[in-house]
C-alpha cells in the first residue's frame, strides 16, 4: 500500500529537521557542508528543468564556480568581485566551444544557477560565521539560522493553512494559482510572531527592533523566493524542481525561500544592526 503524501512528509521533516538543526547550531565545516549540499544539489536541479528548454547549463564551469564561491564565503581566500569576474569570463568564453544551440540562454541559465543559487547559498555561510568563533559568542549565528528555519516553516504553514481554508483572492495567479493573499498576509504574520518569540528564547542578543525587521524580511523575501522558483518550474513546465525528497519535490523547492533571504538578512545584519 503507497504511503500517503502528507505522511511521507512528515516522516522526512521528522529525520531532517533535527539534522539542519543540529549542522546550523555547531558551524564550522558542519555548517558548511550543509549548505554546501542545498547549492550544489540545487544547481543540478535548475540544470535538469533547463533542458525542458533546450537549455543546457554549462556543468564543467558552473558548479565549481558555486562551490568555490561558497568554501570563499567562508575561508575568504580572496575578494568576491574577482571572483565574480573571473567566472563570468570563463562561461562566456567556454561556450565559444560547446556544441549547444541557444548559447545566450545557456550563459544566461549558468549564470543564473551560479549566483541565484550558489552567491545567495553563501550568504548563510556569513549569517552563521557573523559572530567571531569565540565561545558562546560563535552560537549567536548559529542561533540566527535556526531562528530563520523555523520562521520560514512558520511561515509556509501558515500561508498554506490559512490559503486552503480562508484564501479567495489570488496572489499572483499567472504563476502559483494556489496562492492566496490571505495566505500570504498569514504567512508574513507568522514569520514576524515567531522570531519576536525566539528573541524570549534564542535572540536575547538582537533588540526588538532587529526581530521584527528580520521576520519582515523573512515573510517578505521567504515568499518571494517561493514566486521566483514558482515561476521557473511553470516557465519549464515540471511541478518540482526534482523528486529528490519524498513529499517534498526537491532541494530547490524546500530552500527557495531561505536562499531568496538569507543575503537581505545578512545585509541588514552587516549594516543596519
């Protein structure tokens, strides 16, 4: 007898949960593996939708380049603009050889997983390695991934549970018909409770000031991450990104919200904080 979706769902959230939670808490190269894992499998991903296209993403350059720019992001061997440039010269030059039709899309979609995916997924790694590896000092990142987990799977909850029994106007139709507003509204409301909640808890360090405006930017950008992956699974005509996660589609599907926040959370942090 098949396993019920819903069930399936929640038998992985019960294994992975309690493994994000434990790599986000300790740092380090655990932290970095992790996130290291969500780029280079999402990077796949986004490559195998592509071809729905006839769009092929140049693998040889594009995911060394994602790797690179998220194990730079935390030794920080050199300055990311070089980086930046170096890699867009590469694939821009590489595709002079490859024996693909659609060479401006191409460049475009490799350009697009490398700094879509692999620059916002290195925008974690500075959230986690903010606070300088001293003590009780280094779990303060720590603390603040955690916190925007939850605040994300608060907010998807919400926005689906209150979309399903109380959404009647369409967020954007044309791209996800199953979003409502009053999904939405609920989803940004929740994202903002549950980090005013974790300041009682896990962010005594933040002011309420610092919460509030990194739940609004977790309820904001969280869903909008969700519209910007929505709209390339339609644009490629696939429902999930890949069937990776029993339940869940694929690796893509669950951090599209996460990658789309992390690096305005890290910029409020590294200069509004």
């Amino acid at each position: 007898m098949a396993i019920p979706d819903i069930t399936r769902r929640v038998l992985v959230s019960v294994i992975a949960i309690p493994v994000i939670l434990f790599l986000s808490y300790s740092g380090s190269y655990y932290f970095l593996f992790l996130v290291l894992l969500i780029g280079v499998i999402s990077f796949i991903e986004l490559g195998k939708i592509a071809v729905n296209k006839k769009i092929n993403i140049n693998y040889w350059i594009g995911l060394p380049s994602l790797i690179l720019l998220i194990i730079n992001r935390y030794l920080n061997l050199f300055e990311m603009y070089s980086a930046v440039v170096l890699i867009s010269v590469l694939i821009l030059i590489t595709e002079i050889f490859r024996k693909n039709n659609n060479s401006i899309s191409n460049t475009g979609a490799t350009l697009l997983g490398i700094f879509y995916i692999g620059l916002f997924s290195s925008a974690l790694i500075s959230i986690r390695e903010f606070y300088p590896a001293i003590g009780e000092l280094y779990r303060r990142g720590g603390f603040i991934i955690i916190t925007m987990f939850a605040s994300i799977w608060m907010c998807d909850s919400a926005a689906y549970f209150v979309g399903v029994k109380f959404g009647t106007h369409k967020l954007i139709a044309r791209i996800s018909p199953s979003k409502s507003w009053e999904g939405a509204i609920s989803g940004f409301t929740f994202a903002v409770l549950t980090l005013i909640i974790a300041r009682f808890v896990l962010l005594d360090f933040l002011s309420l000031k610092d919460v509030i405006v990194i739940g609004a930017i977790l309820g904001l950008f969280g869903q909008l991450g969700d519209l910007v992956e929505s709209l390339l699974k339609r644009d490629t005509g696939v429902k999930d990104s890949s069937g990776l996660i029993p339940g869940h589609g694929g690796m893509l599907d669950r951090f599209d919200s996460l990658l789309m926040s992390a690096p305005v959370v890290w910029l409020y942090l590294k200069y509004f904080n």
